[in-house]
C-alpha cells in the first residue's frame, strides 16, 4: 500500500508568513544570486579601480547593440508578466503565445551575445606597448595631444591582425624549428608568416617564449590608433569605430603583451567574459524553465491553473532579476 | 495534506472580478515600470556620453532604474515583510562587500597607482 504526499502551500499562502512555498523559495534563492553576482561586480570595481591610465579600455564594446540587448530583455519582462496575467485570466492559448514571445525574445538576446558580439572580440587583434616605446608609436598612439588636453595615455595598439613575420634572430635553433614545424610554417627568404586568421592567444604565449626571436605584427587599424589626435576620439564614441585601411608595423621586442580580446587578454575583458558569459547562462537556465512551462510543465493547467500560474510567477521574479543584472552591466561594461 | 485539491478551470467570465482588476493593474504597473526602464536606459547611454563617462551621475541612473525594476516590477513594495527583510539583509551584505573593496583603495601600505 502506498500513500501519496503532497507538498502544501503550493497555491494557498501560509498562515504564519502570508506566504506560498516557492514564493519564500525563489526570494531566497535571488538573494544568494545576488550574492554571487556581488561578488564579482566587486572584483569588477577593485580591478577597474586598480586599472592603471590607459590600461582599462573603453569604447570597445558596441553601445547600440548593447542598448538593444537591454531593450529585449526589458520587454521579455513585459511578455513573462502578459503570460502569468494570461494564466491568472484562464486564457490559455494567450499564456503559451506570450511564453513563446519571451523564450524567443531570450533567444535573439542570446543570438546577439554569442553570435555576433563574442565572436567579433575573439577576432579583434590588441597589443599593449612597452612603457619604454611608447613613443616610437606616437603615431598610433598621439600620447602628445592626448597629454596637451589633460587626457589619460593610451597604451594599445587594436585593429584586425593580418599577419606575423617571424625570424629566428638569436633564438635557441632546436626550439624555434620545432615551433616552425609545429605551425606548418612556410619560409620567404628567411622569414616565416603567421596568418592572421591562424593566430591564437596559445601561439603568442610560445612566441613570447622563443627568447631572441624577431617577429613583426602587421594590424590593420582601429580608427582610433589610424587618427589618434582626431577629437571624436578623446571620449568613446556612440558608434563603434570602424576599422580602417591603414596598417601598422609593430615589432614584438615592442610589445608589452598582444593577443586577441579573449579573457586573458586583459582584466577588462575576464571580468567581462565573466559576468556577461554567466549572466548568458541564466538566461539560458530561464529559457530551459520557460520551455518546460510551454511544454511537458503546462499539462498542471488541466489538474490546477493556480499552481502553474504560481510556478510562472516565481520563474518571472528569476527573469526580472536576469533582467536586473543585465541593467547594471551594461553601463559598466558599454559606457563607464 | 494538501492546500492544492484538483480544480476544474474556470473559464474566463468566471474569475472575480477582484482578481481580474488585481491582474490587470499588475499588467499596468509592469508595462509602466518596462517604459520608465527604458528610458532611464537610454538616459544612462545619454548621461555618460555627456558627462563624458561621469561615473556618479551614470550609476545614480542605473541605481534609479535597478529600485524601479525591483520595487515595482518584482513588487517588493507589497511583498511580504519575510522577504523585505531578507532582501535588505542581502543588499546590506552587497553594499558591505562593495565597501570592503573599496577600503583597499584607501590602505595606506597598499596604494595601487
């Protein structure tokens, strides 16, 4: 014989606390998520804070495709509302078209993230310059103009990376052939290319380790380094500044540290990854809920409408916080 | 025991009409507070690139729109006081974090730049 349990106050409040279960449930656990995203925010504000002149970017990020982001999520928490107001109303067939218009606003904030905004920093070429020859690259740089307005230095190179001349110089002989071999390196009177397109962050760090070595990074510029004393530059743009058709030469015995905007490219772009790639995964933990809500979790509406409009509810806080986070990370990554 | 008996859904003209208006001013609030976080947004893309980065009065922005989104749309304002104090306690905790990483700014044997 067996006896079956149910769980209590799933529909109906608790006496003593005025409240359903999964209501106190969802509040807590949004408390301890904003614990978590504290946290890192935190880390965000030490290593911002820490940044030295030059050294924390801005400008990189695309402001109207961000404002964009938070405009969808804004109205994804317009939708998630119209659907629990739709199952407060009975009116099922409205519940499943808003549930529906929210897992595909999720989706296209996804797209836009991972899609189009991640992949073009994975592509995008930086090289932070030695203090000592900072100079050689005024040109690129305008440190002198930047100066005469009481402006903070800039000390990075970006542009798309064509490609990366590389000689042996006095590097150990058995290591740099293996390194050649290793790559498929193909030689032109003495000198090897890296393509651009070849190049990763795993490549610059045994670059970095052929001590001795020559090599001679060919970047296609960034308007900002093509026309450094250009006064459109001295803030960040609103439009993301395109690319232009000047190249640069620069030399890796130059080179503080290069790669591509990856996380370990700098502390602005790990803490960037970071919150940014975690807030991408809430948002798909809420579409894994909405979808279950659309489909096998919507057959409750036939036993009891109440508790899946409840369940809706709770998932709606989630989502109005998903939404929250998004609100506070997008100026200080996008803006500040 | 169970407070969740099987119940045959009622149809749409069967739902007080209490709980409708309580619904429909739900709705209304929600939409209200999505256009005032919006603009507030879009304020904040203004005030920063005016201000030319102003980092306070950017973040007194967002701040605004953070309370709006939590206050109205998540309704912390009719909540119940359980869960009113839980989340004080964790934006106190939040704010205590914040100011510890700002406290390393100000230590006098590890000054940064």
């Amino acid at each position: 014989m067996s006896a079956e349990v149910e769980i209590p106050y799933t529909v109906t409040a608790r006496p003593d606390t005025g409240l359903y279960s999964a209501k106190i449930g969802i509040w807590l656990f949004l408390a301890s998520e904003a614990m978590l995203f504290g946290g890192l925010f935190s880390s965000y504000l030490f290593l911002r804070m820490g940044a030295g002149p030059g050294l924390w970017p801005h400008g990189l990020l695309n402001v109207p495709v961000g404002t964009l982001n938070t405009a969808i999520l804004i109205l994804s928490s317009v939708t998630v509302v119209m659907a629990w107001a739709a199952l407060k109303m009975r009116q099922f067939s409205k519940y499943r078209r808003w549930m529906a218009t929210t897992i595909g606003l999720a989706l296209v904030f996804l797209g836009i993230k991972l899609i189009y905004e991640y992949p073009q920093k994975f592509g995008h070429f930086g090289a932070y310059i030695k203090p000592e020859a900072l100079a050689k690259y005024e040109p690129y740089l305008g440190n002198n103009y930047l100066a005469s307005k009481g402006l903070s230095r800039r000390v990075e190179i970006t542009g798309h990376l064509h490609s990366i001349h590389l000689e042996a110089g006095t590097a150990d002989k058995p290591k740099f052939e293996a390194f050649i071999k290793k790559h498929d390196l193909k030689e032109e009177h003495g000198v090897y290319v890296i393509e651009g397109k070849e190049y990763t962050s795993k490549i610059q760090k045994e670059l970095d380790s052929l001590k001795g070595s020559k090599a001679e990074y060919e970047v296609k510029l960034d308007a900002v380094n093509a026309d450094p004393t250009n006064p459109v530059y001295d803030s960040p743009s609103l439009w993301p500044a395109k690319l232009s058709d000047k190249e640069a030469k620069i030399d890796k015995a130059d080179i503080r540290w290069a790669g591509m905007f990856t996380p370990e490219h700098s502390s602005f772009f790990s803490v960037y990854f970071t919150i940014t790639g975690l807030h991408a995964l809430h948002i798909v933990g809420g579409v894994v809920v909405f979808l279950y809500f659309l489909g096998p979790g919507s057959a409750l509406y036939k036993r009891n409408p109440e508790h899946l409009a409840n369940r809706v509810e709770c998932a709606g806080l989630y989502w109005h916080f998903v939404d929250l986070v998004w609100i506070l990370a997008f100026p200080l990554f996008y803006l500040l | 025991m169970s407070d969740s008996p099987a119940q045959t859904t009622p149809a749409p003209n069967e739902i007080p009409a209490a709980e409708a208006a309580k619904v429909a001013k739900y709705v209304r609030i929600s939409k209200t507070v999505a256009a005032i976080s919006f603009v507030l947004t879009v304020l904040t893309v203004a005030v920063a690139y005016m201000t030319k980065g102003n980092v306070l009065l950017s973040m007194l922005v967002v701040g605004l729109n953070i309370v709006a989104v939590a206050v109205y749309a998540m309704h912390l304002n009719a909540e119940q006081s359980h869960i009113r104090r839980a989340v004080f306690f964790s934006v106190l905790f939040l704010l205590d974090m914040f100011l510890v990483t700002l406290l390393a700014y100000s230590d006098r044997i590890h000054l940064p730049h």
